[in-house]
C-alpha cells in the first residue's frame, strides 16, 4: 500500500515540473521568435512539439508581398532539400520490395552513363558517388527542356571525383534518384510518393511544385539582396524534382515524423538504414560525413543531443525540419523569405535543452582603435580571427565583423552571429564566445597571429 502511495505521489510531482516546465520555456520560444520577426524580418511558419504537444505553432510575415497576404500556419511552403528525405525514403522502400537494390549500379537504369556501372544507389544516397553538385542552368535558365536533354547535359558534367573516394553534396544524385524511382516502379515520382508516402502519412497538403497547377495557400518565394527583398526567378519544375521540387505545411511534416516512428512507411531495419552515418570515414567534410539516407545524424549542431534532420535552401526557400527522436522533440522552421531556418531551428532548440540563449537585436556600431582590434586578432581553436587593414575578420578576408562594443563583433552578413573576446583576470584575452541563431559557444584560444 505504502509503494503504491508513493509511486501515485511520485506520478503526481513528475506530472506536476512537466505542466510546470512548459509554461517556463514556451514564452522564451515565443520571445525569441516575435524577436526574430521584428528585427531579422522572419517570414514563415514554426512548429515545435515535445511527446505531441504544441509549444509553439506561429505564423509570421508575409505570404506574397505584393498583395500583403499574411502567412498562416497552414501555408505550403516550399521545401527544397527537404525533398530528399521523401526520395531516400521511396528508394528504400522499393529496396523492401526487391524493385530495386541498394548495391544496384547506375547503369542499370541508364545505360551509358558515364561510369555508370561503377556509382552505386548507395553512392548516390550518400553522397559518395562523385557526381556534379548541380544542373541548375537547365532549370533556370530555360522554361522547356526535356528530361533526355537535361540528361546529356548531367552525362557531360565534370565530375567532382571518382565513385566512393570521398564525399561531396550532389544534388545532381538525387536528381538521377528521383528518375531511378519512376524507373522501378513505373509511376511518376509524384504519383508514387502521393500513393506510397503522403497518402499513408495522412499528408494532405504535400505535393510537387508546379509550373502549371495552381496550389492553394502556396507562399511565394523571396530572396534577400542586401536590406531588400526580391522574387526568386522563374524555376522550371519539371526538373527540378527528386532534389527539390516538394512543397509542404509544418503540420504536414509533424505526420511525417509520426508516421516515421512506427513502421507504416518504413520497416526497422530499413529506419536503422536510413539513420546511419554512412560517411564517417571521410572525416572533416562539415557534416556530409554525418550523412545517411536522405538525412544528417547527430551532425555538430545537435546540442549533444540524438538528432535526425535535413535542411533546405534556394532562392527564398530556406526550411529546417529537425527531429530529436530520444527527446520526442519536434522544431520544425519553414522560411519564404530566406530567413536562417537552420540557425534558428538550433536557437529554439538550445531553448528546449535549457541554453543560454541570446534574442536577436539591432546591432549598433562603433569605432574600435586598430591597435586594439589588432590585439585580439589570434587562433581561437579552429576559428581564426585574422586583422588586416583596421579591420577584423572570421577565418578569412571574406568575412568582416563589425564592433559593437570593445569586445563583441557582429557580422553584417548574418547578424544573429556574434563574436565575444573574453577577458582573463590578468586583463588578457584568452577565449572567444561565438553565438550562431543566439546560442552561445564558448572557444578557447591557442596562439596569436598577426
């Protein structure tokens, strides 16, 4: 009787610091996102959820600019790279159905494809296969190429190394991928992702970009030049798939994730695929050497923390869907309007694990003596503080950083990045904090260099 009082108490208090603990975090979520509105002009939608409860759920900005249309959180947006996820996806499901297999060589759905017979689908999904980054002059600077036209183009790309020797993002593989599903299933890629994917999911509000079809609740695309926004050009759709090409809602995506945990679109085994890091031997590549089957695992931007996750961006469409799966945490960030999703995904994240975290504000600048600015310039563990001409900058002559006080710089380019030079008690400057989307990475120094 006793234990059975004890574990209805100890029931109650956990109930009690969870219903607690949310009140806390969800104004600072909200905070940090009115913030990112007002003062990096966010235009989008957010969805977070911890064990399938909303914490936040917003909408900002505009839709399309020209007609003043807000976004709601029902706003399709397009989602870029995130595609690739749903066409990593369809591969290993039809790998289930012996449709395909993953150690099948390109050749077999082209033949003739230069070295086709040595790049594997694996290859392709991990981005080993050594093939160009891009074909985007086919689809943006023409309205009506064909498919075996854009094809004779991809065969005469150079490519960027031979098939397994390292690692290096091709958007031109997932674009072969995308044919590769039509090829194995004998349905058009959208038509197999609607029977096979959004349909199971329950994901009604996902389709393929169109340049004919009118989507409702679509957002219109803007990318920044310099403190103004501008349309992002005309993209020839019927290319751009497999890639890129889907559109979706943040409440879409949630289902996706859902679907995801169980075993609706994916058997076990296939998931455990899926969410390996299959190019950790090709160490120092970013984190393409954290890359899976259409995902990023535990890449260094997960807070320490089991993170699936793919990111997105092109030409205004900047979209982040991270997924914390031992956490049961959801951030999902769809941008219109170029916003940093993946920084900001990261900052709502640091929230959620208890982070300091730094709002966004406007950044003031002020005149700084060069003898000063050139004292702190230094090795700072990887990152490189390098002064030149009354100037400082970060890692290299590209990226100036701009005073706002004595000690803390900010970047003009990306101002929700910050550089912090920290004082010893000996009045010595020995470390740095960096803060990227507001959160804040403590750096210590190694050496000086002028």
């Amino acid at each position: 009787m006793k234990q059975l009082l004890w574990c209805l108490m100890l029931g109650w208090w956990l109930g009690l610091s969870k219903a607690s603990a949310q009140p806390t975090v969800q104004p600072r979520l909200a905070a940090y996102m009115q913030a990112q509105a007002a003062v990096n002009h966010f235009a989008g939608v957010v969805l977070i959820t911890r064990h399938d409860s909303v914490l936040l759920q917003q909408a900002y900005g505009l839709a399309d600019y020209e007609w003043a249309t807000p976004n709601t959180v029902d706003t399709k947006f397009a989602l870029a790279s995130i595609t690739k996820t749903f066409t990593a996806l369809a591969i290993l499901q039809l790998a289930e159905r012996d449709q395909l297999q993953l150690t099948d060589k390109l050749s077999k759905f082209f033949p003739g494809f230069p070295n086709g017979g040595a790049i594997s689908l694996h290859q392709l999904l991990t981005h080993t296969a050594g093939l160009a980054l891009d074909f985007e002059a086919q689809y943006l600077d023409y309205t009506n190429v064909s498919r075996d036209s854009a094809l004779t183009v991809i065969q005469r790309l150079p490519v960027q190394f031979a098939p397994g020797a390292r690692v290096g993002y091709s958007n031109v593989g997932y674009y072969l991928l995308g044919q590769i599903i039509e090829k194995a299933s004998g349905l058009p890629y959208g038509e197999y992702l609607q029977r096979h994917i959004l349909d199971v999911a329950g994901m009604t509000s996902t389709g393929l970009n169109s340049n004919t079809a009118l989507v409702p609740r679509l957002a219109r695309l803007y990318y920044r030049e310099g403190e103004s926004f501008v349309k992002n050009p005309y993209l020839n759709w019927a290319l751009n798939v497999g890639h890129d090409g889907l559109y979706s809602t943040v409440g879409d995506l949630a289902r996706l994730d859902q679907a995801l945990r169980g075993t609706q679109l994916l058997s076990e085994a296939s998931k455990a695929l899926m969410a390996t890091p299959h190019n950790q031997r090709f160490a120092g590549n970013g984190f393409l050497d954290r890359y899976g089957y259409g995902l990023f695992v535990n890449p260094y931007y997960n807070h320490g923390h089991a993170l699936l996750t793919h990111s997105g961006g092109f030409f205004g469409a900047m979209t982040t869907w991270d997924r914390y799966p031992e956490d049961d945490i959801l951030v999902t960030v769809l941008s219109n309007n170029e916003a940093e999703s993946n920084w900001i995904s990261y900052g709502l994240a640091g929230i959620l694990f208890g982070k300091d975290v730094e709002l966004p504000y406007v950044h003031r600048a002020i005149s700084v003596a060069p003898e000063q600015l050139a004292a702190l310039a230094g090795q700072y563990s990887s990152v490189t503080i390098r002064y030149a001409n009354g100037q400082l900058y970060l890692q290299d002559l590209n990226t100036p950083l701009v005073p706002e006080s004595e000690r803390k710089f900010f970047r003009p380019d990306k101002p929700d990045r910050t550089v912090e030079f920290l004082i010893n008690k000996r009045g010595k400057v020995d470390g740095l904090r960096l803060t990227k989307g507001g959160v804040k990475e403590p750096v210590q120094r190694k050496s000086r260099t002028r």
